[in-house]
C-alpha cells in the first residue's frame, strides 16, 4: 500500500507531525534549504536583464534529495510543509522542482500550511491543500537575488581597496550604519550642565509622614535648559541662589487633583516584541530566543500527550488572534481569576499600516496548558520563553489595571514663589498586572507617578520644610543600541522584516564589523574595520546603502508577495541604480590598504614623523624612516586610538558572556573538536530527533589572549607567556616576532640516544597524540611513541628505558621488548614522488643507540597506577569525526 509523503524543514517537525497524520502517511526532513544559487560565480543573468537565477542543489545535499526522490516516485499524494513564511514557500517550490521530474509527478503535489501544530491545525491544513503561492516565491527569490548581486559586486571592491575576505551585504551594511552613526553621535556629543532641586517636605505636625517634591517653575513659568526634557536650572550659581531663597520661604498645598488612571494590557507578541522582552525581562539574546521559540512551535514532548507544538509561528509582524483562541483564552480568565478579571467583550488588537499580516500573533496553542502545568518537560530556558507568552497572551484579554493618581501642586513664597510638585498613586484594580509586568526601556513619567506614595493633603494645607536635595547632572547622548533597542529601531524604520532580524543581528556580529560588550544585554559597539567599510559602502553607494531606500525595497517586496508588482520590475529599478553606482566606485573608491597619510606625531625612538597606515588589524603608526631594504632602518609602530570606539565606558568593562545559543532550539552550544579544527555544536547532536546545529569558529575565535607565566625568556629578558597554537598549547616569549623563542618540555638529564647531543622534548602530532622526538630535528630524526627514561635496563643494558600508561597501570619497558621491536618493523605508508622511488619514512618508535640484541629484552616494571580518565575540564572536548558538509556553518 503506497503513501504519502509528507516534507517539512526538520527532523524536530517532522516526528511532531507524523503523531498526527497517523501511519497513511511517510513525514521526512528536508533539513532546510535543499537548492540555492553556486558559490563560484554570481548566478543572476545580467545580461539580457532578466535576472534568472541558477538554482543548484545545495553542496552535501545531493544524497538528502536522491533520497526523497525516491520517496516521491512510491507516494500517490506528495505533501509539502515547510514554514508559512517566504522562505517557507521557497523550499517548498525547490522541492517541487526535484521531486516533480515529469507531469504526472507534478500532479502529486500540494502545499499545505498551518499556523500551530496541533493536531486539529495539522489535519484542518491538509483539508485544504493548495498550489504552491508563485508570489511568495517570487518575493523571496527576490530578496535572494539582491542580496547575491550586493554581495558578489561589492564583496570583491573591499576586497581591493581595504582587506581580502571582508563581505557586504545589503541590509546588514544598514544595519552597521545604524550603529557607526549612534557611535558617532556619542562621540561628538557635548554634555549640558543642569541642576535638578528636590524638597523633602512633610504636613505640619505629621512629621512621619514625609515626601519628595521637585521644582518645577518659579513665579508661573517652567523652568527650562536647553536639550533637557524635564523642568531644571542652568547651573549651581542659580541653584545657590534659590536653596537660599526657599530655606526662609513660607509652604503650602497649592491644588491637590485626584483622578483615575488606566494602564492597559499590550497586546500579544510579535515577532520583534518577543525578541525585545526576551532581552529585557530574560537577557536571552535574539540568536537564543528565536531557537528556543523554534522548538517550542515544532514540538516538545509534554507526557501523556506525546510531542505537541506549544506555541504558533513565531516569525509574525500582526498581533491579530483567530476568535476561538481568544474565547480559550477569556473562558480560561473567568475559571480561574474570576469575572472581574474579564472584559465585557473580546479585545482586538489593530497591526501596523505596513505590517503584512499573514499569520496570528504569537500565543499558547493551548491556554489550558499553564506553564506550571507542563515545567516539569520543559528545559529552563523553554520554560522561561513559554511562560512570558503564555503570560503576554493571557493578558492582552484582561481587565485594565486602576490607580488612583494624586498630584499636589506646592507654593514655596519668598522673594519669588517657587513651584513644586509632586504625583503619586495607590493601586485600586491590578487588572492584567496580576498576570503579566510590562517591560519597559527605561522609567517614564507615568512610571514615577504610579510608583510614588502621598500622604493625604488638602488645598491651602501648610507644609513644614525638612532639606533641600540640589543635585547637578549632565544631559547624555542617546544609548548605544542593543539587541533589543536595535530590533526596534529596525523595525520601526522598516527594515528587514520578523524572519530576518535575527540573521542580521548573528551577520554584522559574524563579520566582526561589530562586537557587543557588556554580557547578554549589552551594546554594539562598531569595529574599526566596520567603521571604515561602512564609510566606504555609503559614501560609493548613497542611494543602495540609504535606510530609506531599503525601507522602499521591503515595501516593494510585500507588493510582489500580494502580486501587485512584477518581480523583475523590481530588479530592473535596483540594478539600474546600483549599476550606475557600482562603476563610479571602481573608479573613485579610496584604496584603504595603500594608505600612508603623513601625522604630526613624532617617532618615539628617532624622532622622524609617523604614517598613519592600514594594516592586518585596522590602523596603525608607524616611522617614516622604515625601509624594507635596510635591516638598520626604524621599525617603530604604534596603536591608532583615535577615533576607534570608546572601550572604556562601564558597560564595556562588564564580563563577557561567552556562550553561543544553538539558533534552532535554543540550549548553549558546546565546544568540539573536528578534524578541521575547534566548532560549536548543538547539545542535541545525537539525539532523537537530532539537532545537528554548528558553528564554525573563525581563527581570531580560536585563538586565546596570550597569558602571562611570570618566567622570564632565558633569551631576551621578556615575559614568558602561555599561547594557543594549532597544535594546542605553547610557552613562548612575549617579544614575538623578534624574538622566537619558544620553551620546550624537556625530559631532564637526558640526551638524545641517537645522536647524543641534542635534548629529548615533548610534541604534539598534528592529529593531536603526544611523542617524543630530538631537539636536533631535521639533523636528527629520532622519535618515540612512549616517554624515554633516563634509567638503564637492568637486563640488555639499554642505557634509557620507556614509560607506558595502560588501564591496569603505568609501566616501564625496554627499548629491545616486543612491542617496540614489532612497531619498529611495522610498514609505515608513504606517498611516492613522481619518478622517483620513496624515502622510507622515519619510524616513531626508539632509534637504536645500543648494539642490536638476539633476542627480545623482556624486562618490564610496574611503576604506579593509572592516572583517572580524562574529562572535559581536563583534556579538552572530546575530538569526534564528522563529515566536511557537517562542518559548514548554519545558513
């Protein structure tokens, strides 16, 4: 009996779905994008305009494709349920164009979408299997050509003038504009001076019961600094001049004004909320909550119910809900909180003007399903994200939250009258607080007003003065951005779109064109290599890299998606411009790397005026009187500060947080060893289903600070410091390059039993195994697999021995035993030279220093036991083997 075959984009889906659908049906992974454009050349035809691309199948996919074609080609109905998104509808189309190979393939064909994946979503979506949306593939094919037509034009225009292997891209280089300009702004920021006067004042003859008024105006009029929002005084001299005043001025209850104040619920998240109160309420950072939102919309197993999605689609831009989530979720309030939690009717929530709008808000599958109810299935960080959406959701139907909100208007009469004021409030009705605390940036107004406590006072009621509280502040510039001040401003300038925030924010970060410091709140900060590129890309591009333009663009891409515009009319319209752009910066695009701009500093040790050059690391000084042919010539170079980013600032200063987040569940990634050097991959690896997340580590990742030993170069005076190197660890001099010396774990009181003269030291092979070889190496080719010993064999004579660990204890040996004597017969594989015959390769085992023996030397000892097994915090990740294609970063 033949079935069909369901595709979605993981295994994670796929074994939640299968639940679902029930043994009819055969449900497989894709594991994400199965085609895109080549790697080795543009594959957008230019020249006719028609910007086709070339779609290939994906490197190291070509099994994964063979595999569901043959799938395919048993199944009478072929289902594809990829994300109801774009990108979504994208893989579905490439799917269709491997799986459906002739017509009556591409009869078998449909598309299905659901917004949650339950079981009624699940079955409800393939009721109502459709055709795949040409438009939505339009619209995300779209996107892909011109960030490939950016990325392939641009990329190699840096690669000339600045430094090889730097990348541009077309929203992410917006995105670092954002930060270079805030940064910008920062630095050319001047602080305003202003006083702030504060009057502990209390009823007369009440004194316990205290309060804090702040000046306000004087004689009716505001007090007012230019650049300063709130009411203030210019400067101490005024301050004195009024404390002076009001320490002899008569006070009095002016006006008191009570009213009610309502504060209502938000409405449930969307995609960008989600990621701003994550950070803010739960430090999680975008990368680590989109990958923990992902989980929980494929599937959690939850006990008795098996694996279900507990949340909708978690890329949205609408806060709109179906209506019977909302009578879930209004039937539930008025179980468990009582009728006055609950409104006399359903709340409905209005999206943006340019929201799309294509799917619900994100919210509970199920309210009934409380985050108390399943924490016991859940991981920490699932618990926490479910249970500010749960919270979120549950709150946006409730009952506003009442204060009762009291401002005192106050007179201070001297030779002027002084205005004051004060607002407090008394909670009346928690309303949706008892839910769900709002998450805010900073404290506003209404903040101060519903977090204050007043006595109770009436007009014309005298006032007993206890201090006056002058304080002098400075104005500040704006924040530098965070993740969740940056998804904001993106999104409120129209950039980029619910899907794609997070991979900018993983991009300009993977590029290293900006670094965050301050832990897993803290704020971009922009590189100096950045900076440059970002100047360079908006000054040779204004009209491509301009934020409005790429706001335009979004636009324009949500009407191809509705089919109001023509795909290619897009492109046309862009490649028109970036054409035109593209060529006059080949042309006038300033060279970085050939720079050498005469200073006016001086060079410390000669005195000849320094150059300000670009180098490896970004800019540098160095001495104008540098030659490369002359060995004598000053080689004196220094750091360029000025101008870099200000790394001493506090939140800078904050530890780091060093984790890295799997993007597609969330849980922190651990550090493993390939044969390609050090990745990051998913905990989940090798579960069932797994979760085969990686990440590469660039070299500067790999690479640790060097550390200090507290020895001093036996050559040259200078530190000793601990390095990371290829091979592992190392002890070198601090004065590297000039000095290269490099400190060797010797075995002492021993020479080499070969050649007698050089020292016996510790190495590390290339695949990591330790040996012993001779510091005379090439002179000298002696090695040995196990640690020499300075002791003679009390039976051959031999003037070392050898030292072996085994799981039963460590042992020494004679060179002469068997197990020497076999290895050192062993055949060893060596590669032969074209027309020549091969060199023996040198054998790691002991070189005989002693006449040869008849007989094998059968003299072994057992020394002490086996040191315990080697863990992580010992010996490093373990090294595992894995295919190349399992090695490339996460798309």
């Amino acid at each position: 009996m033949s079935k069909s075959l369901v595709i979605v984009e993981s295994p994670a889906k796929a074994k939640t779905i299968g639940k679902y659908l029930g043994s009819g049906y055969e449900v497989q992974a894709s594991i994400g994008h199965i085609m895109d454009l080549p790697k080795n050349d543009i594959g957008v035809e230019l020249k006719k305009r028609t910007f086709e691309p070339t779609l290939i199948v994906s490197p190291g996919k070509e099994k994964l494709v063979a595999q569901l074609q043959r799938a395919a080609a048993k199944a009478d109905k072929i289902f594809l349920a990829p994300d109801p998104d774009r990108e979504g509808e994208a893989i579905a189309y490439h799917l269709a164009l491997q799986l459906g190979t002739n017509a009556a393939q591409r009869k078998k064909i449909r598309r299905v979408t659901f917004n949650e994946i339950t079981k009624k979503a699940v079955q409800d979506a393939f009721q109502h299997a459709r055709d795949i949306d040409q438009d939505l593939v339009d619209a995300q094919q779209t996107r892909r050509v011109l960030d490939r037509l950016v990325g392939y034009q641009v990329s190699p225009l840096l690669w000339d003038k600045v430094r090889r292997g730097l990348s541009a891209g077309r929203v992410q280089t917006v995105a670092v504009r954002l930060i270079v300009e805030r940064e910008r702004e920062i630095n050319a920021f001047k602080p305003v001076e202003y006083w702030t006067l504060d009057a502990q004042l209390h009823p007369e003859g009440r004194t316990p019961e205290s309060f804090t008024a702040r000046l306000v105006g004087i004689d009716g009029k505001r007090a007012t600094v230019d650049t300063v929002n709130s009411p203030a005084l210019p400067d101490g001299v005024t301050s004195k001049e009024a404390v002076a005043e009001l320490e002899k001025a008569q006070w009095s209850v002016r006006q008191v004004e009570r009213k009610q104040r309502k504060r209502n619920p938000s409405a449930p998240f969307t995609t960008s909320q989600l990621q701003q109160d994550s950070s803010r309420k739960l430090g999680f950072n975008v990368r680590r909550t989109m990958g923990v939102a992902q989980r929980l919309y494929e599937g959690v197993d939850v006990g008795d119910e098996g694996t279900v999605g507990l949340i909708t689609y978690m890329r949205t831009d609408s806060p709109r809900v179906a209506p019977d989530a909302i009578a879930g979720a209004r039937e539930w309030i008025g179980k468990q909180l009582g009728a006055k939690y609950l409104p006399a009717a359903a709340i409905q929530y209005k999206g943006k003007k340019d929201s799309q709008d294509a799917h619900e808000a994100i919210r509970p599958t199920d309210v009934n399903r409380t985050p108390d109810a399943i924490a016991k299935y859940l991981s920490d960080e699932q618990l926490k994200l479910y249970r500010l959406i749960w919270q979120r959701f549950v709150a946006s139907q409730m009952t506003a939250a009442i204060f009762d909100v009291t401002t005192v208007e106050i007179a201070a009469k001297a030779r002027r009258t002084y205005d004051f004021r004060v607002s407090g409030s008394v909670p009346v009705f928690d309303g949706f607080l008892k839910v769900y605390e709002v998450a805010k940036d900073k404290k506003d107004e209404e903040d101060d007003e519903l977090a204050n406590w007043l006595p109770a006072m009436n007009e014309g009621e005298k006032l007993a003065l206890e201090e006056l509280k002058p304080e002098q502040h400075f104005t500040e510039p704006a924040p530098r951005y965070n993740e969740a001040s940056l998804v904001k401003e993106l999104e409120e300038r129209g950039i980029g779109r619910p899907s794609t925030y997070a991979s900018i924010i993983n991009t300009i970060q993977d590029r290293e064109y900006v670094v965050k410091h301050g832990g897993p709140r803290g704020r971009f900060y922009p590189t100096e290599i950045g900076m440059v590129v970002c100047d360079l890309l908006v000054k040779n591009f204004p009209y491509i890299f301009d934020t409005a333009y790429t706001a335009k663009l979004e636009g324009e891409l949500d009407d191809i998606e509705e089919g109001k515009e023509k795909w290619t009319d897009l492109l046309g319209g862009f490649y028109t411009h970036f054409e035109k752009e593209l060529k006059v910066a080949g042309k006038k695009m300033e060279s970085i790397k050939a720079m050498e701009q005469v200073t006016d500093e001086k060079c410390d040790l000669c005195g000849s005026p320094l150059l300000l050059k670009w180098g490896k690391f970004g800019t540098f000084f160095a001495c104008s009187a540098y030659d490369k042919k002359d060995k004598n010539s000053c080689t004196f170079t220094k750091e360029n500060t000025a101008g870099k980013p200000d790394m001493a600032t506090p939140e800078a200063q904050e530890a780091e947080q060093n984790e890295e987040y799997c993007e597609n569940c969330g849980r922190v990634m651990v550090l493993r060893r390939g044969p390609f050097g050090m990745f990051m991959s998913c905990p989940g690896y090798s579960e069932d289903p797994p979760c085969k997340t990686i990440r590469k580590l660039s070299q500067k990742q790999q690479q640790k600070p060097p550390v200090p030993t507290g020895e001093d170069c036996p050559l040259c005076g200078k530190e000793l410091v601990l390095r990371q190197g290829v091979y592992g660890e190392f002890v070198s001099c601090s004065g590297y390059p000039k000095c290269k010396y490099v400190k060797q774990n010797l075995i002492e009181g021993m020479k080499c039993p070969k050649c007698g003269e050089g020292d016996l030291a510790e190495r590390k092979a290339r695949r990591g195994n330790i040996f012993w070889g001779c510091t005379n190496y090439p002179k000298c080719d002696f090695t040995s697999n196990y640690k020499p010993v300075a002791k003679k064999c009390p039976k051959c004579k031999s003037p070392y021995l050898l030292e072996k660990t085994l799981k039963s204890g460590v042992y020494l040996f004679c060179p002469n035993s068997k197990p020497a004597a076999a290895e050192e017969a062993a055949p060893k594989k060596t590669a032969a030279k074209k027309g020549a015959a091969a060199k023996k390769a040198p054998s790691r085992v002991v070189a005989k220093a002693v006449p040869a023996v008849t007989e094998p030397c059968e003299y072994e000892k057992r020394i002490g036991d086996a040191p315990p097994p080697p863990t992580v915090e010992t010996h490093g990740p373990v090294k595992e083997k894995h295919d190349e294609a399992e090695l490339q970063p996460v798309s």
